[in-house]
C-alpha cells in the first residue's frame, strides 16, 4: 500500500502599512520594496497596494501590519491579515 505524500504550500506573507479603511472588513495595504536600478546602480523605491481581508476589523490608518496570500474573498481581495499593531491573528 502506497502512502499519499501531501504539500503543504507556504503563502506568501508581506509587511505593508495600511492606507484606508475601505468597507467593514476591508483594509487597503501599501508594501514598498526597494531594488537597485540595473542602468544607473540606485536604489529604487516601488509601492503596490493591496486589498487584505481584516476579520475583527480592529486595524486603522497607520497600523503595520503583515498579510498573507488566501482564496479570492472578493473581487479584489486575495490577501488576509495575519498580525499588526492592534489586529488578532
């Protein structure tokens, strides 16, 4: 008899700080990375902003936070918040 060898797929997590409070449980998250430019060799600052899924909707503007990758809430939402100044995991 053969054993089932399961994956179990680590989702990716991002730290961002959180920009607006746009609905009940929805948070928007701006995480910046930095990379240096490949022609002039400086440091490049890039934000992207994320739509995350806040259960408890305890986070406010400002807050740090750590979100992690998830099945599709909603039309935007993909992320879910994972930790952050006043959020639960």
């Amino acid at each position: 008899m053969e054993q089932e060898t399961t994956i179990i797929r680590r989702k990716r997590q991002v730290a961002g700080t959180v920009t607006s409070v746009s609905g009940e449980k929805s948070i928007v998250v701006a995480v910046s990375r930095k990379y240096e430019h490949a022609k002039f060799h400086k440091f490049v600052t890039r934000v992207t902003k994320y739509m995350a899924h806040d259960e408890h909707s305890k986070c406010a503007v400002g807050d740090a936070v750590i979100i992690e990758e998830c099945r599709p809430l909603s039309a935007r939402k993909r992320w879910r918040v994972v930790a952050g100044a006043k959020a639960e995991a």
